[in-house]
C-alpha cells in the first residue's frame, strides 16, 4: 500500500512540477527526482529502480525522440540512492542537501551523452544556479514528504 | 536475496529494451502517454494560470497601460505604412514588377499549451490538439504572429512543439535588413543564437530577424525576433549574433500551428 502511494506522490509530483515550469519559466524545480531519492533512501535499491525507472516514464512524456532514456537514468539514480541509504542517513540535513546535487549533476552528465558533446555545451549544462535551488529546495521538500510517507 | 536480484534485472532490462525500440515506436508510444495524460497536465496548468494570474496582476495593469499607449504609435505608424503600400503597389505597377508573396498560411490551427518540459534538455510544450485536428510533423508553432518552435512529434490528441530556444532546434533565417543568412539555434541556457552569418555586412543591435524559408519546409517571413549582441571572432570567416526572440515561451498560453 504505501508503494502505491509512493507511485502516487511521484505523478502529484510530476504535475506540481509541471505547473511550477508555468509559473516560474526557464527554470527547473527537480520535484520528481528529489521525491526518487526520498523514496529510494526510505526503501532501498530495488523499490528506488522501480519508481525512478517510472518517474524517468513519466519525464519521457517531454522527450524527443527515442524513449527509455530519462527512465534508465532516473531507475539508476533510484537504485543508487537506495544503495547509499546504508551508509547514509537519509534525515540528515548533508544528505538532503548534498545527495539531490550529486544526483542532479548525474542526470545533466548522463543527458549530455544524448546530446553533441562540446566543451561550451558542458559550461552551459552545469549551472551553479540550479545547484544552489536544489540545494535550498530539497530539505523542504524531505520534510514534506516524510509527514505524508 | 535471489528475488531482489531478478527483480533489478527485470526492470534493468525493460528499460533497456525500451531504450532499443525504433524512434517510430518510441513517438507512437509516447504519443498515447501524453494522450493519457492530457488531462491530469491541463488541470495542473489551469492552477499554475491561476496562480501567475493573481501574482502578475500589477505587473499586467502596468503592461496594459504601457502597450495602449505603443498601440496609439502603432496606429499612427500604420497609417503612414498604408500610405507607403498604396505608394509602393502604383510603382510596382509603373515598373512592372512581379509584387512579393506575402506570408499567408493555408490553415491555422489554434491550440492551448497544456505542458512545460521541467528540463532544460528539452525545451518543448505540450499543446493539446494533435493528428486528429490537423496537426503534423514540422509545422512552425506561432505566438502572437512570431516564431515559438515547431512541431516534432504529433499524438492523436496531443502535440509536442520544440522551442526555438532548445539547444537540438536549427532554423534557417535572414537579417531583415542586410538580407544576411543564418542558421538560428537554441541553447542549454535558453539563448538563441545566429550561426554562420557572413562578414561581409555590419549587423547593428536591434535589427530584425525573420525566417528564411531555405527548403520549403518552413514558410518565408516569419517574423523571429531582434539581434541584441554581435560577436565577431579574428580568425573566423562567419560572425554570430545572439537574438532575443518576439514571442515569450513563458508567457505563452496559447499558440498557433501554421501550416503553408
């Protein structure tokens, strides 16, 4: 049941973050990946595949092109951040912070390899403004969904 | 310990073979999910509008003054651009000139962006009409007469548009006023930039920029937006310039597909 319920969260997630992308346009809130990384922390490697590899799903909606992509990165992500819940503590404010800009960073490394690799294409992937949004916005985000997990 | 184990095999492998399906099958795919999804997307924009409604309220009454009175300009300009025209057709006629096409679109098909990539690696919206309206592959998508993207993928009842500002996005385009020739493109960062523009003529800030039709897959004359900087490296044959363009994806609610 509460696997279903975090399958929920991550699609209520996905239109938040949808509707965030209406209201504060060009830039990125990473709602979904940070709600994969809580799921994962909480319930482990394989249950942070599964619900990354269907986050991923639900992101491939905005792709273009092949499909599976985002859902393999996003499932590898899950499955390391449940990996790294043993050594870990998930309610620690580090963890918070630093676990989602590790995993952001991941999922911009991972994308660059769909697209033309270029050296400006790298400075231009790397902006430490979305660095320091996921950094503040994740420990809010992790207080939220723990009261409703 | 056996049962963990298949089961990230499983889904390790079924997402590796999503990721070997054909691009067809991918699109087609997709298409449905966001068919699917369409409602769930256009409720959470119709609260995101609400939303940027009540928090853009000042900001709005402002604009609205400011764009009557650039209306009242613009009035005046037209008239004098009436004049021009009239002129313009009786020498036309004098000389014996074949008069320009001018842009013109066979059907115009209005739709509501219902989506917004969260991803800066794929600026795209959804709009919410799609094969069964009319809708196809490369069409340009307008906003207020002015190039927003064009279409990329097209589902039943869903569309995909793909911004001018995404970085895989190339459009071929012309100066205005120099007659120059370019290829416009997107940028991880959002910023569209002209590539390939030759040397040969100064480009000032502020000139216009339009499509250039190279192709005939994209119609002529769509207007695109301004250059605001002009790089020009020592060493190289071409200059580039960056463009800010007319239309705003995001103030973009709703958006037109054009086809010529």
């Amino acid at each position: 049941m509460r696997g279903v319920l975090a399958f929920a969260v991550i699609f209520f997630l996905f239109l938040i973050q949808n509707a965030a992308g209406f209201i504060f346009f060009g830039q990125d809130l990473p709602l979904v990946l940070l709600g994969v990384l809580f799921y994962a922390l909480s319930r482990g490697p394989v249950f942070g595949l599964a619900l990354g590899g269907a986050a991923g799903g639900l992101l491939e909606v905005f792709g273009v092109g092949r499909i599976g992509y985002e859902s393999a990165i996003f499932g590898g992500i899950g499955f390391l951040a449940g990996l790294a819940a043993q050594k870990v503590f998930r309610d620690s404010l580090w963890t918070q912070i630093l676990l989602p800009v590790i995993a952001l960073y991941l999922v911009t490394f991972f994308n660059l390899g769909n697209h033309a690799f270029g050296l400006s294409l790298v400075r231009e992937a790397f902006l430490p403004r979305d660095l320091l949004i996921t950094a503040i916005l994740s420990p809010f985000v992790f207080q939220i969904l723990k009261r409703f997990s | 310990m056996l049962k963990k184990t298949s089961v990230v095999i499983g889904v390790a492998s079924f997402l590796f073979f999503l990721t070997t399906l054909p691009v067809s099958q991918a699109v087609s795919i997709k298409g449905s999910a966001a068919s699917f999804l369409e409602w769930p997307l256009v409720l959470s924009k119709e609260t995101a509008a609400f939303v940027t409604d009540l928090y853009r309220f000042r900001q709005n009454a402002r604009e609205n003054r400011a764009l009557k009175t650039r209306l009242a300009e613009i009035d005046s300009k037209a008239f004098d651009s009436r004049e021009l025209a009239l002129e313009n057709a009786r020498l036309t006629k004098l000389l014996g000139l074949v008069p320009p096409q001018s842009l013109s679109f066979k059907r115009l098909i209005h739709s509501r962006v219902i989506g917004r990539s969260p991803s800066a690696w794929n600026r795209v919206f959804l709009i919410d009409k799609g094969t069964k309206d009319g809708v196809k592959m490369n069409r340009v998508v307008l906003s207020d007469f002015s190039l927003v993207g064009k279409i990329v993928e097209s589902g039943p009842s869903v569309s995909k548009v793909l911004l001018m500002q995404d970085p895989n996005f190339r459009i071929g385009v012309l100066v205005q006023r120099t007659r120059q020739e370019g290829v416009l493109t997107g940028s991880l960062s959002g910023r569209c930039a002209i590539r390939y523009l030759s040397k040969d003529e100064e480009i000032k800030i502020g000139d216009e920029v339009e499509t250039a039709g190279f192709g005939g897959l994209f119609p002529k004359g769509v207007r695109v937006g301004k250059i605001v900087r002009v790089r020009k490296d020592a060493g190289q044959n071409y200059q580039e310039a960056e463009l800010e363009p007319f239309a705003d994806p995001g103030r973009a609610e709703e958006v037109t597909c054009a086809g010529s």
